[in-house]
C-alpha cells in the first residue's frame, strides 16, 4: 500500500468559511445559507437565511474517546531515540483542521490544535477535567508555523482535500518539531492553538478584544496555562541512532573470548558424600556454543593422573549396581552407597557396564564436562517432570487401553486354556469331534480345511458326528445299553470307511442330466460344485498325508479350470466358480466329468481319495481338532482386530505390555538458555557491550545433554509406572529449526564406535554470529541477514550483491534484551576468508524493521558531509557550529522559516514531488520522514579485529 500526505483536510462546512488562514489573529466565521428559486419563468430568485455563527475552538472543551488514534512514543516509554519527533495521530483525519476558523492560503493551513512536548520535571502539571498545563512559552513551538506540523496520511486510491472524503483508515497527524535531550522524562500535551480554545478548555470567558489570537506568543516571555485534551510521558534514552548503534558493533577479541568461553569446575567432590582432595581440581568445561577456533576441551585440565583416578572412581560408581547382582561382580562395589550415579545412556544400548556398550558411552560417563552436560538435561527433568509426565499421559492414553485389554487377554486366556486342558484335551477323538460339532465350520484344521470340510470330504456317515447321534448312543441311554455302541468307537471307525451304509452318498456331485445340459447355465452351477468338490478333496487328502492323491487332484482341477481361476476355487463359493468357467463352460464340464470318471474307473491314480471321500485317521483329526479349540490363538486374534498397534511400540510377545515413548518436539536449547544462558554460551555475562563474534554447535555437548534428559525422563517414567522400556528418546531436538528437524537420531540405535559429536545434525555448517549491541536494545525488531558479496567493482570496492537473495538466519536465541544469537546455515570458513575477486566473502545485513511511521532527523555524524539529499539532514552538533546539513532550530524547535535544503533555488520550478523546505506541511512531512536505514557490514570485517589476520577459520 502507498502512503500519501496531504497538508490539510477540510470538510464542505469548511470550504464555506469566507476568512483565508493570512493573517495571526482570525475572525469568527459565519455562514449565511441560501436558496434558489426556480420556476416555470425564465430566471430565478434566491433567498438569503440569516447570517449563522460557525463552531470555533472556542466551542470545544475535550476530545470525543477514541480520536486518539496512536502516540509515538507511546505513553511510558523508555530509552527513545532522541533524534526523533513526538507525534499524535487522530481520526477523524479532518480533526485538526475541522474548527480552524479560515481557509487555506498558499496551501498552509494552521489547526486549531497542536501538539507540544515539555520538560515533566520543570512543566507543572494539574491533573483534572480537563488537566492543566503551565509551561514556560519558551519550551513551546511558534505557532506561527503550525501549520508545517500537521498533516493528514491517506491510503492510496483516497481523494485530494477538498475533492471529496477521506478513506476509511485515514488519519490527522500532528507533529511537535522540538530536539529532545537524551535522558529526559518528557510530558507530550494536544493543547488548543487559539486564545478561545484556552478559555473555553480553562472555563474562563472568551477575550473579548481578538475572537480567535494565538494560544501564546514566542516573542513574549513568560509563562503560560494551557488546558490539555490529551497527555502521555516518555523518556529518551542516550543519543544514537540506527545507524550509528549499528556502526559501533566491532569484533570481540578471539583470544579473551575464548578464554573466557568456558566454565571452571572444581572436580574434588564429584558428588555429596565422598572425601575431597586436599588440591582443587579444576576443569574447563565448553557450553553448546564454542567459539570458532576455540578447542572444545579448554584449559585448565585434569593431570593424566588425575584424569585417570577419576575415570576409575566414576566408572566403579556408575556400575556398581550391576555389580553387585552379578556373580562375577566387582568387590569394590559393596563400598559405594546404597544410590549410584546414574549410567547416562546405559538403558538405551542394552549396557549395564561401560564394556558392554559402544565407545561413546565410556566417553560421556567417565568425562567431567560431557557428565555435566548430561547432568544439566537431567536436572530440567527433575524441575519440570510433573509437566512432562502431565502430557506424557495424555500421549499414552491409547496404550493403557490396550495393554488393559491385554491384561484381560492373558487373564482369560489361562483360566481357558486350564479348563481345556481339563475337560477337552483328555476327550476321545470320537467325543471330542461330537463335541467340536456345532461349530464344526469355524473349527480350523489347517489353513485351508475345516472341521466341517474333512467331515464332508471323509467317509463318514452323515449324521454319526453330530450331537444328536451323541446323546442317542450316549452310555446311560437305552440304545448305549442295548448295542454298547458310543461315539468313542463308531465315530473314529466311520472316518476311515468302516462304517458303512447300504448307498453311501459320494463327495463330489454328479453330472447334470442329459436333458438339463442343454441348459448352459445347469451346466455351469454343476461344473462349478464338481471342481469346487474336488478341490476341497485335494485338500483333505492333503491335511492326512496322502501327498500323491492331492497332487493329482490338484492338476486335474488346474488342468480343468486354469490359473485365472485359482482366486475363485480358493474363495470356494459356487458362484465365484461359475463367473470364472462362464467364457467355455462346454470344455471345463468335459473335463470335470473325465476326472469324475477317472475317480471311479482308475482310483488308483489318486492314491487313498475317491469318489465316496479320504479316509481321515480319527486320532490325528482329534489332535489338530484340539489344538485348533486351544483358546489362546483365538483371544489374540480377537485382540488383534479390536487394537491397531503403530509399528514404532515395542512389545516383548504378543501379550506382552506395549512400550512406549512419549515425544516433546521441544527445542531443548531454549530450556538451557531459559535456567543458565552461561551453559549455552559460557562468558556471555562477561561479553563485551557492542561486540561481535563467530559460534559454532558443541556437537558432544549437545549429545551428552539429550542423553541425560532422555535417560532421567525414563527413570522418571518407569516410577510413575509408565509402560516403557527406558529405551525411548522423547526429546531429540536441541537447536530451533523452524524445519523441526531431530538433531540426533533415537539414542537406542547408537550402537557402533561413532564418538560423541558425530551425530548432531548439521553442526558443521551451522554458523552462529553472536551480537550483543546497543543496537538490539534500541531496535528490538532489528532483521539480521546474510548476503553474498559482488566481485569487487571499478574501485576495488565490495558491495552487497543486488541480484543475490538474502539469506534469514535458521533460528535466533535471544540471550538479554541487548543479546542475541543469530544462526546461519553458512560454513563459518566462508565467512572468515579472506575477501578475493574469485570469493568475495559475505555481508551481514542489519535492518530497522520498518512497522510503524516515524518522523525526525539522523543525528550528528562525526565529521561534516555536503547535503546531497534529504536524506543527508541531521540535527545540529551540540558542541559546534551548524553544518550545511543540519537542520535549522530556533528556540529547541526545528524551524521551517529559515531557509534550508539542497541547491534548489527558491523552490519556484521544483517539481511537485521534489519537497521543499517550508512550503508546505506535505513537503515537511516527506522530508522528516525517516525511512528504515540498513546497515550492510562485510562480515571478515565484522567477526575479525583489525591485525588478527583473516584466515580460513576453523
């Protein structure tokens, strides 16, 4: 959206005031309303009303609520930059001119209030309806010039003043030209501009002598009492601008920096409760972020000797509870206390000992500086774990259902399977099959038979299986008594054949009769239940170890029905069957019924199988009848269907609780930078004020500290009897990529040699610039960026590359409120070059983040520069004589009556867009409007001190 400045905003009432704004004192304006007569003559008559008093300022005691649209500064600020202008902003955009008793002259219009800011200690100040100001008029602005102090801010796309209305978001500005001092507690008032406005706000009456003078005078001295529509206070801060702060930022010294980037440890007691050494032993511990070219291990350092008396006493501590569970354990163990330090990462490899797991685990554990880092992710553990075990619930709500189903799975499944084993394993195959017979359909005897299935297929009479030939031979009943007949012995010998009836039935249907196989469709539905008969022949024969007549069967019906029809047999559904054979039903019946045939004529071609059935031996049908009722297979099918178990929870058996892990996609470098900024950046309390310098990721400690926090949230889990296997890694992330990317894979895979450090996601080109600066607490809203460099121009100069995209930083960690880290997906070698035409190197790019209008001027540069542009204009030096470029003040105010500018002449011929100094409140609106500055600093120059050489950074 463009913004465009008007220098004033009169409604239609407005246009008719007579009175041009020529003169100091004006009149009260009148109008006199009239109207034209019209009729069926030609001409006309007009009638005049009575002359009618306009609203003046002297008709207003206070603003409505809601005119005050924005202040800037806002009330009760602190630290503004002196450099610029206090500003009020109303709505309606007309206010400031709506009671001004004139019309515009020379495009200049004074409104009828203004806006004056005053020392608060010197200013006195009655808080009332309205308050009260008495102020001495020498802090006060010459409203002479008034008029260059207002304007109106309009969208683009809104009509000029007096052509119509202003856009809706529209508003009035008024601007008080005073030079604030640094450090000063100010008092900004909206007072009225004319003496009828001070009476009526004070409730005096009007002065009769002059209708609407000047609310006060410069020339004369004194003080004056002024009604106040509106009020805020600010303070100002020390003098600098954007620019200027940027400026002061230079490279911190490498080697102080680097000394005084680590923590000093006194290692002589570890832990409570064991004897310190009489010596300290000091250890310099590094953070997350090192310095670039500082060593990661820092001094002072452990002798050998004490390193290695360490390394023995921490490892016999850490492994002691191991030991003392384990036959071949260490003796020394009995000697350490009852609570051992924990073993960071053990439970997550699998290791008790430190031997038992990879290279790494032995590193971190019996290292002074990656324990602490271990230590410092466990203690935010122990901090926030009712936090964390609040959410892990919630994560785990699913599980504890289904491991509670489980729990009822494995209940009911011992109590059943302790009732088969009592009343249906000792059965006799014949009572066992007589019981299994109501559901002999859904009694699985192999994967592809039933119960129901070897019945139909065997020679078993019909009906000698059922409970009803049970209960009728049953043993106590008249018909067991009188032939001693029961299912134990008929049941089994009926299987085999041995029981016989004097027309047994055959297993596979017939063929249709000659007059029905005319009709196509007879003969496809008889077709289909012959080969679905045969399959399931195939079938039987196979579960009883006929190999060779199932193997025929087989290639008889795939000779018969081909491989495309393969799913329909499987399905075995007689209408699956007669979809498939319906494209040639004549020569798949010819062959099904020569395979009938063959059944009855050549029997020996399909081993035991024929067309009365297989024989099934009754004691192996019995046993797999057995196995298939053992309840424990169907309770954990049923548990399977109602439970969808993800592929990432681990479950030791299938009715083994499910383990889980909750996951906290949390950056866990806020967590260390929210309890100890010095473990993120060791010395930043130390760092000096506008410095700069390069970082780099401290890959072991990074490591070292997700390990602790993962290990400490698992003992807190397993406590809180939480189903898990300690082997899980809720948090995996360190740095804040807006990507969300895991910094280190899951700590249970970590089972090879790598050292720590290895692992942690892009550390080695991650480039962390650290920027403590007036500047960042000035500007809190700076944009940090990186660009590449052009090669070198004409000049030999290196500018930022204007076709080259900026690169934004990958995240920032904002240590204090003068503090912040910025980290770029650069490698840290690129920005320590050396510039060349080949390399150019890179810049860093600080920007005032441009989300509000501001007015003033930059202020007073070291050494006097030509006024090439508005740009160029600046407050006046304090301590010298005003340059060229300096705007001209009288009185504390910036002054549009002195003459001031670039070589432009008079101003007579300037374009309209090219503003010039006092013509118009647009045109000083436009030239102390200040754009947001950008500051491009060559980043070799910024990171590297003058005479350290630049070099190809580590």
């Amino acid at each position: 959206m463009t913004v465009q400045i008007s220098s004033y905003l009169q409604g239609p009432l407005g246009e008719a005031v007579v009175a041009t704004d020529a003169t100091a004192t004006l009149g009260t304006p009148t109008l006199r309303p009239a109207l034209l007569l019209e009729g069926s003559t030609a001409g006309g008559s007009t009638v005049e009303g009575p002359h009618l008093r306009m609203l003046g300022p002297g008709d207003v005691v206070g603003l409505a609520p809601g005119a005050v649209v924005r202040t800037d500064p806002l009330d009760g600020a602190v630290d503004v930059e002196p450099n610029y202008l206090a500003v009020v902003e109303l709505a309606p955009p007309e206010l400031p001119w709506l009671l001004t008793p004139a019309r515009p002259a020379d495009g200049r219009l004074r409104p009828w209030l203004v806006l004056v800011v005053v020392e608060a200690a010197t200013a006195g100040f009655t808080p009332g309806a309205p308050p009260v100001l008495r102020a001495d008029v020498a802090e006060l602005p010459d409203l002479r010039e008034s008029w260059a102090w207002a304007h109106v801010q309009r969208s683009s796309g809104a009509v000029l003043p007096g052509g119509g209305t202003a856009p809706v978001g529209s508003v009035g500005r008024l601007v008080c030209a005073r030079r604030l001092r640094p450090g000063v507690r100010y008092r900004a008032c909206v007072v009225p501009a004319f003496s009828t406005g001070v009476a009526a706000g004070l409730g005096d009456p009007p002065p009769p002598e002059t209708p609407h003078a000047p609310a006060w005078d410069v020339g004369v001295g004194g003080s004056v009492t002024l009604p106040v529509l509106h009020t805020w206070t600010f303070t100002t801060g020390p003098s600098g601008d954007f620019e200027q702060l940027v400026r002061r930022l230079h490279p911190a010294d490498p080697v102080a920096f680097a000394a005084s980037s680590a923590r000093v440890v006194d290692a002589r007691a570890p832990w409570p409760g064991t004897p310190a050494s009489p010596e300290p032993l000091l250890v310099g511990v590094r953070g997350a972020l090192v310095p670039v070219g500082a060593p990661d291990e820092p001094e002072p350092r452990l002798g050998a000797d004490d390193e290695a008396r360490f390394r023995e006493r921490i490892t016999t501590h850490v492994e002691a509870p191991a030991a003392r569970v384990r036959p071949e354990g260490d003796g020394d163990a009995d000697r350490v206390g009852a609570l051992a330090p924990p073993l960071y990462g053990g439970p997550h490899v699998g290791a008790e000992l430190l031997a038992e797991g990879p290279a790494w685990l032995a590193q971190l554990n019996t290292s002074i500086p990656y324990r602490i880092a271990a230590g410092l992710g466990a203690e935010y553990v122990r901090t926030h774990q009712e936090q964390l075990m609040a959410r892990a619930w919630e994560q785990v709500g699913a599980i504890r259902e289904a491991n509670r189903r489980r729990g009822v799975v494995e209940l009911t499944t011992v109590v059943a399977e302790r009732v088969h084993a009592r009343h249906v394993a000792p059965l006799e195959p014949g009572e066992l099959i007589a019981l299994a017979a109501p559901a002999n359909a859904r009694t699985t005897t192999s994967p592809s038979t039933t119960l129901a299935l070897e019945e139909r297929m065997s020679r078993l009479v019909d009906g000698a299986a059922t409970t009803a030939f049970a209960r009728r031979v049953r043993p106590h009943g008249g018909l067991g008594r009188r032939t001693g007949a029961s299912v134990r012995g008929v049941v089994p010998r009926a299987l085999e054949g041995a029981v016989t009836v004097p027309v047994p039935a055959p297993v596979v249907p017939p063929s249709p009769s000659s007059g029905a196989s005319v009709v196509p469709g007879v003969v496809a539905e008889a077709t289909a239940r012959q080969l679905v008969a045969l399959t399931a022949l195939g079938s039987v024969a196979a579960v009883n170890g006929d190999a060779v007549g199932s193997a025929a069967l087989v290639a008889r019906v795939e000779q018969v029905a081909g491989p495309a029809m393969a799913s329909a047999l499987a399905a075995g559904t007689v209408a699956d069957v007669v979809g498939a054979i319906s494209a040639d039903v004549g020569a798949a019946s010819a062959a099904a019924q020569a395979t009938v045939a063959d059944l009855v004529e050549h029997p020996e071609q399909f081993g035991s199988a024929g067309l009365l059935g297989v024989p099934v031996e009754g004691a192996r049908l019995a046993a797999r009848v057995s196995e298939s009722l053992l309840p424990g297979s169907s309770h954990r099918s049923r548990l399977a269907s109602q439970t969808t178990v993800p592929p990432g929870l681990a479950a030791s058996g299938a009715d083994a609780p499910l383990m889980a892990s909750p996951e906290f996609p949390l950056p866990t470098a806020l967590t260390l930078l929210e309890s100890d900024p010095e473990w993120l950046v060791p010395g930043v309390g130390a760092f000096p004020a506008n410095a700069v310098a390069l970082l780099r990721p401290h890959g072991a400690f990074v490591e070292s500290f997700l390990v602790g926090m993962n290990g400490e949230l698992m003992r807190e889990l397993v406590w809180r009897e939480f189903p898990t296997d300690r082997r899980g890694t809720a948090f995996s992330r360190f740095w804040p990529r807006p990507s969300g990317t895991p910094d280190v894979p899951p700590v249970a895979t970590w089972t090879d040699d790598v050292p720590l450090g290895a692992r942690a996601a892009g550390s080695g080109d991650l480039a962390v610039l650290l920027v403590r600066g007036d500047v960042l607490r000035r500007y809190p809203g700076t944009v940090v960026t990186a660009i590449r460099s052009a090669p070198p121009d004409a000049a030999g100069r290196l500018l930022p590359d204007p076709a080259g995209v900026p690169q934004v930083p990958l995240f920032a960690l904002p240590v204090d409120e003068s503090t912040t880290a910025f980290a770029f997906e650069i490698p840290t070698a690129e920005l320590l070059r050396a510039p060349t035409a080949d390399a150019p190197g890179w810049f860093f790019v600080f920007a005032e983040n441009a989300y509000r209008i501001r007015f003033g001027f930059d202020e007073p540069g070291p050494t006097p520069g030509p006024l090439t542009g508005w740009a160029d204009a600046e407050w006046p030096p304090s301590d010298e004589a005003a340059r060229v470029t300096s705007v001209p003040v009288v009185r504390g105010h910036a002054s549009v009556g002195t003459p001031f500018g670039p070589p432009t002449g008079d101003g007579a011929g300037v374009p309209a867009d090219v503003p010039v100094w006092g013509r118009d409140a647009a045109d000083t609106a436009r030239i102390a409007l200040q754009r947001p500055f950008r500051v491009a600093v060559q980043a070799a120059t910024l990171l590297v001190p003058p005479g350290a050489g630049l070099g190809g950074g580590g």
